[in-house]
C-alpha cells in the first residue's frame, strides 16, 4: 500500500510539471498572437502539442483510476454504490475538447483528488463543438472538367505531356483536402463513377489521338497497314487460269486498245536532223523522181506520206474503194475484194487505217460477199456505209463488233446484182442512201431500216431501143440538188436521172438529153465541190477504160417540143485529157477549183490543174513499189482527197496497199484557196466552152 502511495505521489508531480509547462507554452502562444496583431486567427496544433494533451489526459486518467481503487476497498461505507457509478465521459472529456481537459485541471491540482474526503464534488463537463482545420483553404467553386475538341486541338499534343498532365490532375484530386476530409466528396466519387470517369476521358483521349492523325497523315518513313499486309495476296496462276484470261473476251479487248494507245505514241518520226534554213522541208522542193520521190517545184510538190499493208489480210486482195473519216482527218477506210487462196476467210473486208498507227489497222469489218466500195457516212461519222457483190447494202458501226449491224435482205426487194456506187444526201436530220446497181435499179435506204427500200427507180431505155438494159456503174449528185443526179454506165453513157417526178419529165431516166463522149465503160462519174465565190456546181468530170478523163457541163434539157417523137439532145464534153493507159477514176480537189487528180493502169498519181496546163499535168509520182509486187500488179483503180483541206491523197490498186500523199501548198490546203483561182477557172471554163460550141457548129455546117 505504502508503494502505490508513492507512485501516485510521483505521477502527481510530473503532472505538476507538465502543467506548467503547459502554462510557460500558453505565455508564449499569447504573446506571439500579439505580436501578429491577429489574435482571431486560428493557429493549426503541432503534432507536439497534441501529443502533450493526450499524455496529460492519460496520466489524469491513471490517478483517478488509482483513487477510485484506493477508496473503494472493503468496508469503504454507503458511497461506494455512488463512487462506482461515476459516469466514464468524466475520463474522456479531454479527448474532446483542449478547454474541458485546461479547466479540470486546476481542480485536481489543488486537492480534487484527495482520499480521505469522504464525500465526492460532482463536475459539469461541456462539449464543445467539433471544428476542422485546414492546411489549405478549400475553394467554394467546386471544379468541372468539361472537354471540347476544338480547345484541345489547338495545340499539338504529345503523349507524354497528356501523361504528365494527367497524372498531376490525379494526384491534386487525391491530395486535396476536400478530397480527403470531405465525407460528402467521398461518396460522390464512388468506385463505379470513377470508372466511368476513366473510361471517358479514355474514349475522349483515344478520338483525340485519331483526329490528330488524321490531320497530321502518317509519318513519311513508315508504311501503311495496307502495303505492309496487302488485303489480297498475289499468287501465281495455273496453267489453266492463265489460258483461261487470256483467251477471254475482255482481256483481248484491253490488249487491243492499250497496244493501240502505245503504238501510235511510239509511232511518230521525226526528222532531228532537219535544216529549217532550206527553203523547203527537208529539201522537198528539188526535183526528184523515182517511185515514192517528190516530183513537181515549190508549192506543187507531192510526197508519200506512209502506206497501210497488213500481211494478213490486205494479202492477195484488190482495194475496191477509199475513203477519209469527216470527223477525223486521219482515218483513212479502204475496201477490199476476196482472197482466192483464203477461202475460209471473209470474202468482204473493210479495214479503217490511222496516219499515226502504220503497223496494223485500227478496225477490220468483214462481210460475206465481196465490197465493191464503202464510205463513211457525212452524217454519222461512226457509220460505215457500202455496196456489195451480192447486191447487198450493209452498215457497219465502229462501236460495235466486225460485223454489220444492219444489211438488206438477199431477196427480190432491192437489188439483185452488184453495187458498184452508193452516196449519202440529204441533211443532218433528214437524209438517204442512194445505191445503184448494174441490174438498172436505183434505191433509196434510210439509215435507220434497211429491211426494204424508201425509193426504187427502174433505168430503162428510150422507146426505139428498149431492148438495150441501162447497167449503171457510177452515180453522182450536185452539191445544190439531192433530187438530181447522173449516172454512168457500161456503155459509156452518161444519162440525167431524177427521183421524182417533175414538169416535163418523169421520175427515172431524162431521155432528152445524155452525154455521149466515152467508148468504153464509164470508171468514176463526179460533181464539182462547189464550195467557192462563184458557183462551179454544173461541172461535171468523168473517167473510163477509153483511156481519157472528160470534163462536162452539166445542163438542163431544152423545153420539149410538140410532136409525139422527142429528138434526144446530145451534150460533148468541154475538155477531152487522154493519157497513155486506162484511167480507173479520176476526183476533184475539195478545197482548189481547178485541181483534180487521176490515177491509171500504169500505177501513177497524176495531179492537173486545169488553169495551168490542160495538156501536161503539174504532179505526177508513184507509190512506193513493194518487193513481192509484180508488173502487172502495180495499177492503182482508187484515189480519195481529204475533204477537210484537201492537203493529201489515198490511193489504192491491185497489190492491196494503201498509200497516203502529201500536196504542196499550190495543189491543196483550204488556207491557200485565193478568189483570183475561182475566177480563173471561170475564165478557162467559158473558154473551153466557146471552143466547144465553136467545133460543133463547125461540125453541123459540114
């Protein structure tokens, strides 16, 4: 008992002392506090001063613990009942509030805790409100992240800034006091929110990222996804997959039209070492001769320009008719008659040549009987029109197959023996085929139906001589008139005709007037262009196998008499031009009045101008020869101008091969046309005539 009485003792001393610690502390925070000149403001406790108070209220607790058990021994009397009850909240007021612990105090310092009273003073205890202190102020506006793509986007960003940002952001949130000490913040941000939170602002950094590459495109040094890992790996092909492409349709197609497109490219020359200070291109204007050389001087030269010959197909057979695209001056279209050694080949061909493509043809159009002659249509420009052994009319499209897409039917409705001559007249929308056959039979076609002719005119021969069949074999229309036309025949006749019926005369043959001039079969029958000041449209040029070309003024019959029995005009030509071998057909320039050109059995290209020189022509040359061909296989039958400006010549003849000619600036070119030649060639034409009239009075009188 002694023992414990002594430690009692000690422990009240050292809470003496801790007391006046305390009070020497509480000096020294008061005088601070005036020092400041702050005394309401509120100073946070030191981890120290806490510490003190708690070791204060635990020796408080000990002592009176001690006292408790000292006074409440055996026998301790009626008050123990009392004593044993005491409430514990008496203990652990200093735990709550500083002031409460400071005013109790005083009381157990000065005899409170006395033993030997027998009675016990009983303490009101007050709580004092709970206050929270802060280190940091929080702030009253509670912080609201909104994200908005045009704000972020404006700065570039990189991954380890928003890293760096966002992991700052994280750490305010989790070291804020509201964060940590407010309850209500607590339960706000719950788990789940938080993970909703992440998972936007996840979503939100990820589109972020993509806008950004999409705006900033791949780095240049790396390679797509795509070319990395192509979608469709190639492999190789069986031998059966690789015969099946490229025996197929569309894969020969593409083969024909890129190799096409190459060709003509590749296919151009030049000549790099040209002296442009000659006075002509190349040294043209020096008389040369010789096959495929340049014959005539300045402005009347005549150069080959290129010649068309395939192997295949122009092989043993004889171009019937040429022809140049009125849409695209360098297609060049050439008919040709059957192969006698193929005979499993077509027997018609049709081949349209390109001027930048010399190597093959750009179409090939076959038929089943033999082209006597072809034409493009003026009005359809991808529209190929011609005649045919077998009396058939065909139509070809260069937009559609070999083929022909239209053609008249092999009965007795049209023509039953060969067409030799076709043309086209009319206008833009309203406008007919006229075929003519050696059968005496005219026929008009309309492009869109040739199952059965629109017009059919029947030739026939004049009264006394019936008998004799009318075998046309050309036919020819005046730029001015579509219903009006000659034809030439095998007799070397040439006779008016007209479509329909008119004062005077009936549709078909004009028995009162023909041509008479011709001893043989009329070859090539052609209108004057007509396309100048003065109007050259009645003359008329002519070729036949009499070895002459005849220039003709054609003119309307003399007013018929009244007896019963007409007399039949006969009409001479104006200029007779006989040359020294069969002339097979002769053209007018379109673009020069007084130029025409010839071609003969001799295989020559002979140019005239009328103006000039009307015994001698101002151009004669030759294609070029090729070694297979022989003699006799030299004859030229077609020739064909450009009709754009007339500045080149297609011919054609026995061997199959299609040569083009250049002219000079004085025999072609629509630039070069000058009034003076239209004026003297109406000079030379009234001159001939009043020579004609002259030599046929002459001949009446005698």
């Amino acid at each position: 008992m002694q023992n414990r009485r002594e430690e009692i003792l000690a422990k009240r001393a050292r809470l003496a002392e801790l007391k006046k610690q305390n009070e020497l502390r509480q000096k020294d925070l008061h005088a601070s506090r005036q020092s400041t000149g702050n005394s309401s403001e509120l100073i946070a406790p030191t981890p120290g001063r806490v510490g003190s108070h708690k070791d204060i209220d635990k020796i408080i607790s000990e002592i009176e613990r001690d006292s408790r058990s000292s006074s409440t021994g055996p026998g301790s009397g009626p008050h123990s009942i009392a004593r044993g009850s005491r409430p514990n909240s008496v203990l652990s007021a200093g735990e709550l509030s500083l002031d409460n612990s400071d005013a109790a105090s005083p009381l157990r310092a000065h005899g409170g805790f006395q033993s030997q009273s027998p009675t016990i003073t009983l303490q009101t205890l007050n709580t004092a409100p709970l206050n929270t202190v802060y280190e940091y102020s929080p702030s009253p506006i509670k912080e609201v992240f909104s994200y908005s793509k045009g704000v972020q986007t404006q700065d570039a960003w990189t991954s380890s800034q928003r890293k760096s940002r966002d992991t700052f952001s994280e750490s305010e949130e989790e070291n804020s006091p509201a964060a940590v000490r407010s309850p209500k913040s607590n339960k706000r941000l719950s788990r789940r929110e938080r993970d909703k939170e992440e998972e936007l602002r996840q979503n939100i950094r990820k589109e972020i990222e993509d806008e950004l590459r999409a705006i900033q495109g791949p780095p240049e040094n790396s390679l797509s996804e795509q070319q990395v890992k192509p979608n469709f790996p190639a492999r190789a092909l069986t031998a059966e997959e690789l015969g099946a492409v490229t025996s197929s349709g569309s894969f020969l197609d593409f083969i024909e039209r890129s190799s096409k497109v190459i060709e003509r490219a590749l296919d151009e020359e030049y000549d790099v070492l040209a002296d442009y200070s000659l006075q002509g291109y190349g040294g043209l204007d020096d008389e040369e001769d010789g096959f495929g050389k340049v014959k005539g001087r300045a402005g009347r030269k005549v150069k080959e320009h290129a010649q068309f010959y395939d192997e295949r197909w122009s092989k043993k057979r004889m171009i019937s008719g040429l022809g140049f695209s009125p849409k695209f001056p360098e297609l060049v279209l050439a008919s040709y008659t059957k192969n006698p050694s193929a005979p499993h080949d077509p027997d018609g061909l049709i081949q349209v040549w390109n001027l930048h493509l010399h190597d093959r043809s750009e179409y090939v159009f076959h038929a089943q009987s033999d082209i006597l002659t072809a034409k493009f249509s003026p009005f359809h420009p991808n529209l190929i029109i011609g005649g045919a052994y077998n009396g058939q009319v065909l139509l070809w499209d260069t937009r559609a197959k070999s083929a022909p897409v239209q053609k008249t039917p092999l009965t007795g409705i049209g023509h039953t023996h060969p067409v030799y001559s076709i043309d086209v007249v009319g206008t833009q929308n309203a406008n007919n085929i006229i075929s003519c056959s050696t059968d005496g039979v005219v026929c008009g076609w309309t492009v869109d139906m040739l199952a059965q002719p629109q017009e059919l005119l029947e030739l026939t021969a004049q009264m006394p001589a019936r008998t004799e069949d009318i075998a046309p074999t050309c036919i020819s229309f005046p730029q001015s008139d579509p219903t009006f036309f000659l034809i030439g025949t095998e007799e070397g006749i040439i006779h008016p005709c007209h479509r329909y019926d008119r004062a005077g005369a009936k549709a078909g043959i004009d028995h009162r007037l023909n041509y008479r001039g011709h001893a043989a079969p009329i070859m090539s029958l052609e209108f004057h262009p007509a396309k100048g000041p003065i109007d050259l449209g009645d003359l008329v040029l002519s070729s036949s196998l009499d070895w002459s070309v005849k220039l003709w003024r054609a003119r309307a019959p003399a007013a018929t008499s009244s007896s019963a029995v007409q007399q039949t005009q006969i009409a001479t030509p104006l200029l007779d031009i006989t040359r020294e071998d069969v002339i097979y057909d002769a053209a007018w320039s379109p673009v020069k009045p007084g130029i025409f050109a010839l071609v003969d059995g001799a295989g020559s290209l002979e140019v005239w101008d009328i103006t000039m020189d009307t015994e001698v022509p101002v151009a004669k040359v030759m294609p070029t020869a090729r070694k297979s061909t022989g003699m006799f296989s030299r004859s030229l039958n077609k020739v064909k101008w450009e009709e754009h400006d007339g500045k080149r010549l297609a011919v054609g003849g026995l061997d199959g091969v299609v040569s083009v000619f250049d002219v000079g600036s004085e025999l072609g070119g629509a630039d070069n046309a000058r009034h003076e030649e239209w004026t003297a060639v109406k000079k030379t034409i009234a001159r001939l005539d009043a020579a004609s009239l002259g030599a046929s009075n002459g001949a009446t009188g005698r």
